[in-house]
C-alpha cells in the first residue's frame, strides 16, 4: 500500500532544498576588489642574473587592470644595473620595448648580487641582495605517451649529488613542423605592364615551424626527500589532436635552482595566477617579491630578481601521433577568375591548363596558424 503521507513529506523536503538552493545563488553577487580594476600602472620586473655561460635579460612592464583592452605597457628608456656586493657593476642594454641584455660576464659564485633599476620619470627602483644559487643539469628530457588522455607527457629528470639545490624552476619552448592541407603552386600577380598573371609560387608556403613558450609557473622542489632527486616531473602535456606530434616536435627546457624565498614567492605566484576560479582556489592577493622603490616603501613591486645558472637541454621525437591536415575541396576557377580572386591558387587543372585550383587561406598558407616558413637554425 502506498504511503501517500510520506510521499507528500519527502515533495516537501526536495522543494525546500530547491528554494534554499536559489535563494543562496540569488544572493551571489560578483565581487570587483579595488586592486582588480587598478590603474595605476604598478612596474613588474621579469628576470634574473644568469651567472651561468649564456646572456641575462630583464623586461620592465607595468600592471594593467582585468578590463584593460590596450597591449602590456613596456618600460622603455630605463637604466638596468646589477651590482656585485663588493661595488662591480654590469650594465644591461636595452634591445627592443622594455627588453633589456647583459651579455655573458665572469661572475662570482660566492659574492651576492642586486639590481637596480632607473625610469625615465626619475624612479628608482633596487632589490635585496640575493646569494647565487648554482643548478645541476639537466639528467634527461623523456615523452611519454599516455592512452588516457591520448596525449604526449613531457617529464624532467635532474638530481644534485650534493643536495644543496632542493628548489627548482622551469620553463620551456616548444617546437613543432607542420603542414598545411592543400599545397599552393601557384600566385597571382600584377606585372610590368600593370596586368595580371599567374606565375610559379616563388615562396614555399606548404611547410612552416612554430614555436610557443609556456605559460605557467612550473616549480618542484625535494625538500621533504632525503636525496635531491627530481625522476620523472611531469611539465607539460601535448595532446594528438594538436597535430603537434604529427610530422616532427622538439622541446627545449631551461632549468633553475632557487632560493627557498625564491621558491616561496613563485610558489604563491602560482597559486594566485593560476589557482582562482572555484570556490576552494585561494583568494587573490597582492605578491611582491624582493624589489622596492628607493624613495617610497609603500610603493607596490612586481617581481623577484634572484640569480642563478641556467641549464638547458633539447630534445627531438617523432612519434607520427596524429594525422595529415584535412580541409573541404578546393574550389575550381577559370584563368580570369583566378587573377582576380583572394583565394589561394593550387594547380592548374584541365587537358588546356584553362583552370585553376584554388583554396581559403588556412587550407593552403601555413603562416596562417602562427608559424614561420624558417626552418630553425637548431632543427635536426
């Protein structure tokens, strides 16, 4: 028999829950913190003293608000000094917006370091001094591949016999060849006589390499081991479907020891920059490392300037993971329409050459998808 009342009960419990759900996400309002939607344009400082054999760089930006449209404001024209604790002084050189070089010097592993930094605005801007801190190379780069997520994990190996490094950082670039679907034989031009015609591509724009870097903070550290071992570190993931693993992908990683205050400030970095989203991510909050503005304390900084050996090691695979790119059938044009057309020209078609194949743009020019038609000068 059917018990009509507890039926009734349990209808009136479930509509509570509803009801007590929606008032609560009713009441849910969007929070804009002041610091988000700032304008004051606060300088970051991104880089660090390479104390190793290979060329320092600092780029000098300011901070924008969330809603911000406009690109990074750079900090051009600045004065970028490091200096050694006992008064030696190595100046950078600026090489493009905001970008500026120290080119490869003997340093002291045992002396400490500090930079300084001189807007045109007249600010000045120093750091701590910070303790070089040495890093083993790199052991072995390995990719494998991983059935569930159908992609390639690209891990680290590295280890200090020693156990003084024990905080690490990375970052990395990869590279990949790739093609694109139809191949273009064919161009139109305008010649002497101010006429149109069809010639021989006099470029290849079939093949072209792109190379991105990433993205994240990526750190590990082995404090909590009793060997300073770092096997098989997961930094990144290249799924199938990127293509990226098709034809031939290079990766090259640049590892860093680090301070444990450097560790300490990427370390929430990282998990103010990537962690937020959900409602267990950590609350936002200001980070600033261990610069400062000489004439005001309050002033905020962005930015850790620490000095350290930079390790670098490459690696190729070709896997053949993936497949040949694939676009709709090209079009057929007549010799006249295919002077006039935007589309890009294939071949010739027909017993009289009297037509032409023609495809978009992202079919036949593999520019179109952020690449270079320069092989790069370390490509195997």
């Amino acid at each position: 028999m059917i018990n009509w009342m507890a039926m009734k009960n349990k209808y009136v419990q479930m509509i509570g829950v509803f009801m007590l759900l929606f008032l609560i996400y009713s009441c849910v309002e969007p929070f804009s913190p002041p610091e988000v939607n700032d304008d004051q344009g606060y300088l970051v400082v991104d880089g660090f003293l390479n104390v190793g054999s290979d060329t320092s760089r600092i780029e000098l930006s300011h901070t924008q608000n969330t809603n911000a449209t406009l690109a990074v404001a750079r900090e051009s024209g600045a004065k970028v000094v490091v200096e050694q604790e006992n008064g030696g002084t190595f100046p950078f050189v600026e090489k493009g917006s905001g970008s500026y070089f120290l080119p490869p010097q003997t340093f002291s592993k045992l002396a400490k370091y500090r930079l300084r930094v001189k807007t045109v605005n007249g600010r000045e801007y120093l750091s701590d001094f910070v303790a070089v801190k040495d890093t083993p190379p790199i052991d072995g780069i390995e990719g494998k591949y991983d059935a569930r997520q159908n992609a390639m994990v690209m891990q680290v190996n590295t280890h200090d016999a020693t156990n003084n490094t024990r905080f690490y950082r990375w970052k990395f670039e990869e590279t990949w060849e790739y093609r694109a679907a139809n191949y273009s034989a064919l161009e139109a031009i305008t010649n002497a006589d101010d006429e149109r015609e069809i010639i021989s591509r006099r470029q290849d724009i079939n093949v072209c390499w792109r190379t991105i870097k990433s993205a994240n903070i990526l750190l590990g550290s082995t404090i909590k081991l009793s060997q300073d071992i770092i096997k098989d570190l997961p930094l990144t993931t290249v799924p199938v479907s990127t293509n990226k693993l098709y034809i031939k992908y290079s990766i090259l990683i640049k590892q860093y020891g680090l301070t444990q205050d450097a560790f300490e400030y990427w370390t929430s970095l990282a998990k103010t920059t990537e962690g937020t989203g959900s409602l267990f991510d950590p609350l936002p909050s200001q980070i600033t490392g261990n610069i400062k503005n000489t004439a005001d304390g309050q002033e905020l900084v962005f930015g850790y300037f620490s000095a350290s050996v930079e390790q670098k090691k490459r690696i190729f695979l070709t896997p053949g993971l993936g497949m040949y790119p694939r676009c709709i059938d090209p079009d057929t044009l007549t010799l006249d329409e295919a002077k006039k057309t935007s589309s890009l020209l294939l071949n010739t078609v027909g017993i009289r050459f009297d037509s032409v194949l023609v495809a978009s743009d992202f079919c036949a020019d593999c520019r179109v998808q952020g690449g270079v038609t320069t092989k790069p000068s370390f490509w195997e």
